[in-house]
C-alpha cells in the first residue's frame, strides 16, 4: 500500500513537471531576442537637400527570433542627430533643411539605434541648395536679395529700393574715388580683404575698382550704354537697372597695373588676373561671367567681376566647372 502511494506521487511529480516543462517552453517562445537591427533612409548620404522643401527620412528595421526560429520585425526611429543648428529633425526620422540655410551648405548627420545589445550608426553626407522658384515674386524680383546665394540676372530682378544694410569700404587699395561704389556687404569686404592680401603674398598687386551699385546709378550706367553703344550691345556690357548684381553688395570688380587698371578682358590674361582666376574661390569669390558661357549667363566675359558666395559654396561652384547660374538649377 505504501509503496504504491509512493509510484502516484511520482507519476503526479513527472505530470507536475512535465506541464511546467511545457508551460517553460511555450513561455520561451513567447520571447524574441534582437538578432539585426538595420537602418534605412529615403536619401543618400551625397544627396542635396533643398532647403525647407526635402525630407529625409530614416527608420529602423528591427529583426527579433524566438528559440524555435521564428522571426518577426518591429520598426523604429533612429536618434538623428547633426553638428549644427541647420535642421529641424522630428520624433519620427524626419530631418529637413531649416529655411534660412543657403546654397552649398555642408550638413553632417549621424543617424544612431540600439535594441538588445546591438546597435547601429550610420554618417551621411549632404549639402544644401535653395530652390530658384521659392526666391522669387510673380513680378521677377528677387525675395533673397540678402542671401549669399542670391542669383540676380536678366529673369531675377531686384527690387529698386533694395540696399543692404551693412556695407563697408573694404581695407584695399582702390582705382576709384567714388566712395559710394567702393562698398561692399561687411563679409564680403573681409574676405576681400583676405584675397588681395594673399595676392600680394604671392606678387600680385590687386586693386578694386567699383563694388555696390544702387539702382539709380545703374540706371545712369545702362543709359549711357544704350546711347553711346545701342540696345544691343549694351546689354551684353551692362544690366538694365536692377538687373545688376552689383546692387546686392556681393560683388567687386578689381583690376591691376597689368591691365592698365581698366575693367578689360585682357586683366583675365595677366598674372594678376590669372592668380585670381585660381584662387578666388578659396576666399569665397568667384568669376561669375566666364568665357564661353555667355548665352548662359547672358553677359560677356568679365574676369574682374568677383562674385561673393562664401567659403562654402563658391569652391564648390568653381570645382563643378559650371556657372553659378548652372550650379543653382543643377
Ligand atoms: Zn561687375
């Protein structure tokens, strides 16, 4: 009797840990480790974005398997975060390109997960490009005429009373005695400053010639053209008022001794024009009427034109080999 009590109690234990064997099992099943975690995104690191307009998106794929193998995934939001102020980024992945960013801007963005003990973090690489038909009014002028990346030509006006508020007389040596003209936007006129300065280092005497524009004077200009040269001709030398980018206070024209201090396109031959030529661009200038792209820009060649764009964006206009009117519709 006694030794059959003992055979149930053994056959009740191995039912008893038999079920919470199976119960064990089951609730194993129920858990899911994370085995991959993968990042996606709509745009490539390389991609530009163009400000206030593209949406970057990122989202994360997370696998999960159970002990039978059994897979499934989740999806979820990178932490995105950039090295400077230039984004709005949202809880959900979305990054974009904050409305006050310029052209050619470089933007860093680390996109980083982590589930599990496995983790992800990805680098891209962007830069910025201001969308032309977001910069301009239905009567063709200009609503970015502060921006460094303003493009002001024969389609995109700029307002008659426009004039920037922060002019100055760069610290160069001048051929010009008009004191209105020899001003320059404060960060262009530095940087001025900072390419003659290295012209000189390197030999090369540079002088400026004539810088801010307002409108009434190149009213006066373009009609001087017309009657001296006729319509024709003196729109390929010179913008109808308010069409100059001169206006913009982003602009100098320079010369040399070489070119007789002239603004001819012979400067673009002499070594101080060839220096500038090359060199430009690391101080934020470029040459904006180049030869050979007149039907482009729909002037003349002008090798002392220097256009201001900033350290960014102009080495990158001078290395694509294309105008800036090129690079912005690119
Ligand atoms: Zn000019």
């Amino acid at each position: 009797m006694k030794k059959r009590l003992w055979i149930k109690i053994l056959i009740l234990i191995i039912i008893l840990a038999g079920a919470s064997g199976v119960v064990y099992y089951y609730h194993l099943l129920q858990q899911f480790d994370v085995v991959n975690i993968e990042l996606h995104t709509d745009t490539p690191s390389g991609s530009i974005l163009y400000t206030d307009k593209t949406q970057v998106k990122y989202e994360i794929t997370v696998t999960l398997e159970n002990i039978a193998g059994k897979t499934q995934t989740k999806t979820h939001w990178p932490t995105i975060t950039t090295d400077n102020a230039l984004c709005n980024i949202s809880d959900d992945g979305i990054l974009k390109v904050r409305p006050d960013v310029t052209t050619g801007t470089n933007i860093y963005v680390t996109a980083a997960y982590s589930q599990g003990g496995l983790e992800v973090s990805e680098d891209f690489y962007y830069t910025t490009r201001t969308l032309l038909e977001d910069t301009i009014d239905s009567n063709g002028i200009v609503t970015n005429p502060q921006a460094p990346d303003v493009l002001v030509n024969k389609q995109r006006g700029i307002a008659p009373e426009y004039k920037p508020d922060d002019l100055v007389v760069p610290n160069v040596q001048f051929h010009q005695t008009n004191e209105t003209v020899k001003q320059m936007r404060k960060e262009a006129a530095e940087a001025l400053e900072k390419l003659f300065d290295a012209a000189e280092e390197a030999g090369y005497t540079l002088y400026a010639v004539s810088g801010f524009r307002p409108y009434d004077m190149q009213a006066n200009i373009y009609n001087y053209h017309i009657n001296t040269y006729g319509e024709v001709y003196a729109n390929t030398v010179s913008a109808a008022p308010g069409k100059s980018e001169h206006q913009t206070g982003w602009v100098m024209d320079i010369t040399a001794k070489s070119a007789g201090y002239d603004l001819v396109e012979m400067f673009g031959e002499t070594p101080e024009g060839i220096w500038v030529q090359q060199n430009a661009h690391h101080y934020g200038f470029i040459i904006h009427y180049e030869k050979g792209k007149e039907d482009i820009t729909g002037y003349a060649y002008e090798p002392w034109h220097l256009r201001y764009l900033g350290e960014e964006l102009a080495p990158k206009v001078y290395e694509s080999g294309l105008t800036f009117d090129e690079y912005m519709v690119q």
